[in-house]
C-alpha cells in the first residue's frame, strides 16, 4: 500500500472507536461555554504538534468558530517564548507549564493537556500543579492506559497507536467542542443577562 492508503486505513480503522470516545465533547463544550461565559478561564497545552492544537483551540475560543458571539477567556501556555525559555532554564522544562499553570489558574477553572503518548512529564506535573489549585482537569489523549489520562479528571482517548492519526482526531475534537461551546452561547447582540439565561438554561 502506499503512504495514502495506509494513513486514511488507519484514520479510518479509529473513526468508529473515536465515535464512541467523543459523547464527552458535547458535555465539555456545555461546560466551557457555562464556565467561560460566566468569566472563567481555560487553560491549555501541549507539546510539539500539539502545541500548535492548544493554540488553535485557543484561538477558537477567544475568536470564534463560526457565528459571532461573546469573546472566551482561553489561554494556550505555549507561545510566550520568553516564559517558556525562562522557565524551562530556571525551574526545568518538566515545570515550563505547571509554572504557568499556578500563576494563570484559578480555582474552578479547567486545565486542557493534549498529548499524543500521554507521558509527557510536564504535562503531568502541569496536571498536577492544577489539582493542587482546585482545577478540573481534562486530557486529549491517545490509547490507554497512559498517567496523563489516569492522573486527570476527564480524558477523551483517541484509539490509534499511530500519533499522526491520534493528532488528526484531537483537531477533530477541538472543532467538535467549539461547535457545541457556540451552541450553547448567544449572537453577541444579546445582553449579558440574556446570554447567561440561556447558557443556564
């Protein structure tokens, strides 16, 4: 088979498991938009690849997906170089995001880790320094069993060894939780008292 073929076998082979993993994402976009339309914050990260998925879901957020609505307070802790450098140099790159998470996080806010292995020592302790915090924790993982997916509260596992597959799925998924997070939100002309009628509701 040729590079084609054998990539979409395997999207294809993990597309029905997948289905059955993403029922969560319509219950996280409910809460993202409940949670952040009410003055909360998402935090979220990742490493290489899904570094560039942590940003993109950021951007979703704080932009929008499709239809106007009320800008949402998401935070991706990959693009400042200098905190980045800075801590990784000071503290480690094992503390780069569990550093940022202290500083950023509030109590009740939700930490977002993406991962492809799910062993990432600093996403791990970046969970952890979120618990510590009074956080909810959720995960966008490959297969199980993994510590990011056991450590935290929620993990959506994409059931694929094959990383390039599992990152496909995760943007599938940040566009999925999106759709649900605008679904549950109002056009911006509404007003404040309105809009958390319906996200309430």
């Amino acid at each position: 088979m040729n590079p084609i073929d054998v990539h979409l076998t395997g999207l294809v082979q993990a597309l029905l498991p997948y289905r059955e993993q993403a029922g969560r994402l319509a219950r996280w976009g409910a809460t993202l938009a409940r949670h952040l339309s009410g003055g909360g914050r998402l935090l979220v990260a990742g490493n290489g690849g899904s570094a560039a998925e942590a940003q993109h879901l950021a951007a979703e957020l704080v932009g929008k997906l499709r239809e106007d609505r009320i800008p949402l307070s998401a935070i991706a802790l990959t693009p400042d170089s200098s905190a980045v450098t800075a801590i990784s140099n000071d503290y480690g790159f094992e503390e780069v995001f569990a550093r940022q998470v202290r500083a950023h996080g509030r109590r009740d806010d939700i930490l977002l880790l993406l991962s492809t292995s799910g062993r990432s020592p600093n996403l791990v302790a970046a969970a952890r320094a979120a618990e510590e915090i009074g956080m909810r924790t959720w995960a966008m993982v490959g297969e199980r069993p993994n510590p990011l997916a056991d450590i935290c509260h929620e993990a959506l596992c994409c059931p694929s060894p094959d990383s390039q597959v599992v990152q496909e799925l995760h943007l599938v998924s940040v566009h999925v939780m999106c759709e649900y997070v605008d679904r549950h939100l109002a056009p911006s002309d509404l007003g404040r008292d309105e809009l958390e009628e319906m996200v309430s509701a």
